[in-house]
C-alpha cells in the first residue's frame, strides 16, 4: 500500500468519497480526451496519407469534446481554475465571511442547476438524429444534464467539508429559491444585459465560480424581460462550445503538460542558460527566454507558470532572490504564452470573432518580441543586490544545449509553420503537436504510462474549465448583442473622436478597466466583438487589433484582484499573493509601456503602410 493510499485512508468519510468522485472525473475525461486525440489523429492520418478522410470525424470530435467539457464541469467549480474572485471576501470579518461563501454557493447552485434543468429540458424536447453518426441528438445535451447534476454534487460535497454541512444545506437551499425567482415575471428593466451583469458580478465579487456566476445572471433576467429560460441558455451554451477550432485548446494543453512532464521543458532552460545566463540578473533572464520558447509548444500561460513555479522558483529563491521576487519573475514572463504563438487566447479571439488564427498567429511574433524586449529591461532594471551569473558559456557548451532542446523549441516550428502557410489546419496542427510530443519523450525515453495518465488528468481538468467558461459566455453575449450594447460601447470608444488614435486610446482604457474584473478568457468572449466594428470603423486592422486586445487582457494576468498567474505561482510557492503583486508592480510598468508602443505603432500602421509598399 502508497503512501497516498494510507493518508487518504486517514482521512475523513466525506473527504474520501470527495477524492474518490474527483479521481473518478479525472479518469473520465482523461479517457474522452485521449478518445478525442485518436479521433483526429485517425482523421489527420487518413487525409495526408491517404487523400482522404472521415465523414463522421469532425462530427464525433466535436460530441467528444462536448463531452469532456460537460464531465469537467465539477471539477472545474471546485479545481484550481474555478475562476473565484476571492480577495475581497477574505477581508471581510469571520461572520461576514461565511455569509460571503454561502451566497457564492448559491450562485454556483443556481448555475448548476440552470445547467442540469436546461440540458435536460432540451434533451427531452428536441428530436432528429445527426446527420453522420446517427445518433439522437439530445445526447449533446443530455451530458450537460449529468453535468450540471454532478457539479452540484461536487459543490455540496466540497461546501460541507469546508463550512459544514449546515451552510452547505444553506447555499444549495438559496441556490433553490434563486433559481425559483428567475421563474417570475417583473418586467422592470429595460436591459436584461445589465441585471445580467450586475448579478455575475456579484457572484463574482462574492467568490462564486465565474462561468456559473454568469450563467445564473443570465438566469435571472427572466424575470426583467430576458429572452432567455434555461433551455435556449444551454442551447446557446453548446453552440458556443460545439466549433471544431476549439479542439485545438484541449491538444496544445496535453502537449504541453507532456513536454514538461517528460522533461524535455527543463531542456529549454538549460538552453537559455547558455545563452543569458552571464548577463545581469542572469537566471532571471534565463527564466523569460525559457518562457519565450516554451511560449512555441505551450500556447498556455497558466500552464507556463505553474511549470516556472515548480522548476525555475526554487532556484531563483536559492540563488539569493527574495521569495516574492522570484514569484513576480515567474507570473510575469509566464504571460507571454498567451502571445507567442501558438496562443490559446488567440484560439478564442478567432472563435469569437472569425478571425485568421494564421495572421494572428504572426501578429503574436511581432508582439511577443516588443513584450520579451520590454520584460528583459524590466527584469534588468528592478532587480538588485542579487549576483547570480554564471560564467559565459562556451560555443560548444551552447551548441550540445541547443541541440538537447531542439526536441521541443522543434514542436512550436512544425505548428506555427504548418499553420501559418495552410498545410493543416490549427485542430490538425494542435493533434500533430501531441504526436510529436509523445514520440519525442518515448524516443528520448523521459515518459511512461504514468505520466502519460498524469498529462491526460491535468490537460482534460483545465480543458473542461476553460470549455465551460467559453460555454458560460454565449448566452451573455447574446444578452449584450440584443440590448445593443455594442452601439453604446461605439459610443464610449468614440468619445473623443472616431481616428485610429483616439479608438485605439479609448479601447485599450476600456480593456484595462476591465480586465480587472473579468477572466481573462470572458473578456475577450464578450468585448471582442463589440469593440473590434469599432476599430475597422475607425480604419484600423483588426489583426493588429485583435493583437493588441489579447495584449492588453493577458497584463491582468498580473493584476489585482484577478491576476490569475499571481494566485498559481503563489499558491505553488506558498507566498502571500499581496507580496507578489507589489514585487511585479516594475514588470507591469514595462509591459504597459510596451503595450504603449505596440498600439501607436497599430494606430500609426493604416497611414504608414501605403508608403512602405511603395520603398519595399
């Protein structure tokens, strides 16, 4: 018998069963996702080796994929990436605080529940079999049923281990009477988007998870005049979930989690090492040039950070840097996974506004060079009293180093490539990156059974959360489409004028105020596009646009009360988020001046372009 096996043998009943269904989700969606991997690999297989494909393959993924978000819905109420805004709550006196968490988890009850009845409405009312697989098609949201009834197991299971049963009974009773209220009819606002808003905001700022917080405030609108009962919100929830192009996030998080499972991401640093390990704060450096090829096979942030704070913090913190200082470098340099490509945050700019993953992808080159630049000067600059550079490594020395690290700097080439110039497509693409992943780590001998299981675990868990995220924000999206919203937020960004410069000012304020409150995933679903119209009206390209909106979104990575690559590098490193939040505030002067830069340059293009053809 494990060690684990006797600790959690120790443990109390309930929190066994906990551990019990969480390990059991785990395994479930670690096996859809590996079912889904088969799938579009058989497919990419099929097509380049044989000139053909599988009628039903794009089909099955997508109900896969649907599949695994609807099974990783609890765990992504309950995981690491439930998306809680819990900082403010923890300022609040004992009493209150407990309030605060009983709310919350009514909120998530009343999301949950908005989940289960919805999909269970539709699956009983819808009819018709799918075209390719034939199968009925009130499976794809029979499995959000089961989910949302699972999810409000895993809330009551995990309210009553932390607060008692008592306040657990409460939440879900609460939740019960909230989801009642939304049956009724009041007709008091003129906007439904705005009871919408302000209900999730609540949530949020309570600490309820944000996609349930969101889905219980467009819940609440029923009774405002919203045009929206439980069912269109989960018809619309799996229509913004149900797009081949989102299977390509599941992929590049496995891929990812298989590089750094297998070792071969410890390979990266020992290449930055080589190459700027003898400069000025040395090993800081060497942790944002292993960021910036790692940024090539990752395409996640949270991914990177988590990574940095298990393998480079130590060091760091070894080599004489303050705890929260080396938190600070880790958070920071992590963001710009979001930006080199390949780009998860990219991946959900195109979904939500059908723009070009390949021209997005070489805008995020461009970007995530001025941003690498900007955080080297910053790290440059901020960090003091701390000798830790190593001796100028040899030609040679670099040379074995590199050759070590082509395995992976090798993966971000083949995807990025094979995008940008049409040979598979980004889905394809993200499925080749695991298949690449997995031969290299089997042929260097750095990966087994175990930790193949371990990756499938992870990747499904933070593939479901963001899935359901993306789900969670059609039905509000929509809301905000029918209140033409978009018209007013035309209006605010043209406040002071309708030019490129003024547009451009305007809307980055907007996202920097913003992306203080939202994820940053929700804030490009839902401000993308209202505020992209805007800026080709204004003669600016929406490439270069959409470039410097996720720009701006990931900096709040960083930022207060979110800043989610704050909370995952200090929760692995034990160190008090408000610590590390001061110790970046220099990172976050840079990038905003970086990001100062980069949108002038974007404002400046439309009238600079025509003249640089011509010399060129």
């Amino acid at each position: 018998m494990s060690q684990s096996d006797d600790q959690a043998r120790g443990k109390p009943l309930p929190e066994r069963v906990e551990a019990t269904f969480r390990t059991a989700l785990e395994l479930a969606g670690a096996a859809i996702l590996a079912a889904l991997f088969l799938v579009v690999m058989a497919a990419v297989l099929q097509r380049y080796l044989f000139g053909g494909g599988f009628v039903w393959s794009d089909e099955l993924a997508i109900w896969l994929h649907l599949a695994l978000i609807a099974v990783g819905a609890p765990l992504a109420v309950t995981g690491t990436l439930a998306m809680r805004l819990d900082v403010l709550v923890r300022l609040l006196p004992a009493l209150l605080r407990r309030l605060a968490a009983v709310l919350a988890d009514a909120i998530a009850f009343h999301g949950a529940l908005v989940l289960a009845a919805g999909g269970a409405n539709v699956a009983a009312l819808i009819g018709g079999h799918s075209t390719v697989l034939g199968l009925p098609e009130s499976l794809r949201f029979a499995v959000f049923a089961c989910g949302g009834g699972l999810t409000m197991l895993a809330l009551f299971l995990r309210a009553g281990i932390e607060r008692g049963w008592a306040g657990a009974v409460a939440g879900l009773g609460l939740g019960g009477c909230f989801y009642g209220l939304a049956q009724l009819s009041f007709d008091l606002f003129p906007t439904p988007s705005l009871v919408a808003a302000l209900v999730a905001g609540a949530g949020l700022l309570l600490g309820a998870p944000l996609p349930f917080a969101l889905l219980a405030g467009v819940s609440l609108t029923g009774p405002f005049g919203g045009l929206m009962p439980e069912p269109a919100i989960v018809q619309t929830l799996v229509g913004g979930i149900g797009k081949f192009l989102l299977l390509a996030i599941p992929f590049f998080l496995l891929a990812g989690e298989l590089l750094t499972t297998g070792g071969l991401a410890e390979r990266l640093i020992r290449f930055a090492a080589t190459l700027v390990g003898h400069w000025r704060a040395g090993l800081a450096q060497t942790a944002l040039v292993a960021s910036v090829l790692f940024s090539g096979a990752s395409g996640s942030s949270v991914a990177n950070a988590a990574f940095g704070a298990k393998v480079m913090a130590p060091t760091l913190v070894a080599r004489g840097y303050p705890p929260a200082n080396a938190a600070a470098i880790v958070a920071g340099v992590s963001m710009l996974d979001n930006i080199i490509p390949p780009s998860i945050a990219f991946l959900i700019l195109a979904s939500a506004t059908n723009l070009s993953v390949g021209s997005l992808l070489v805008g995020g080159f461009v970007a995530g060079g001025v941003l690498a630049l900007a955080l080297a000067i910053g790290i440059h600059l901020s960090v003091r009293g701390v000798v830790d550079a190593a001796p100028k490594a040899s030609a040679a020395e670099r040379g074995r180093a590199l050759i070590g690290a082509i395995p992976a700097i090798g993966l971000g080439i083949v995807v990025v490539v094979g995008i940008r110039f049409g040979v598979v497509t980004v889905t394809e693409a993200s499925a080749l990156a695991v298949a690449y992943a997995v031969i290299a780590c089997l042929a260097l001998r750095s990966l087994n059974a175990h930790g193949v299981l371990a990756a499938l675990r992870k990747s499904a868990t933070e593939a479901a959360a963001i899935g359901l995220l993306i789900g969670a924000s059609a039905p509000f999206a929509f809301l905000l489409a029918v209140d033409r919203v978009s018209e007013q937020m035309a209006g605010l960004v043209t406040a002071f004028g309708a030019g490129p410069y003024a547009v451009m000012l305007l809307a980055n304020l907007v996202l920097l105020v913003a992306g203080l409150f939202l994820d940053i995933g929700a804030a490009i679903l839902l401000l993308a596009p209202l505020l992209l119209p805007v800026a080709v009206a204004a003669g600016l390209d929406p490439i270069q646009f959409g470039v410097v909106l996720v720009v701006n979104l990931m900096i709040h990575g960083l930022t207060p009360p979110l800043g989610i690559l704050v909370y995952v590098v200090s929760g692995i490193m034990r160190v008090p988020a408000g610590a590390v939040f001061r110790a970046v505030l220099p990172l976050l002067g840079v990038l905003l001046a970086a990001l100062m830069v980069l949108s002038l340059g974007m404002a400046a293009w439309p009238a600079l372009a025509p003249g640089l053809k011509a010399l060129f």
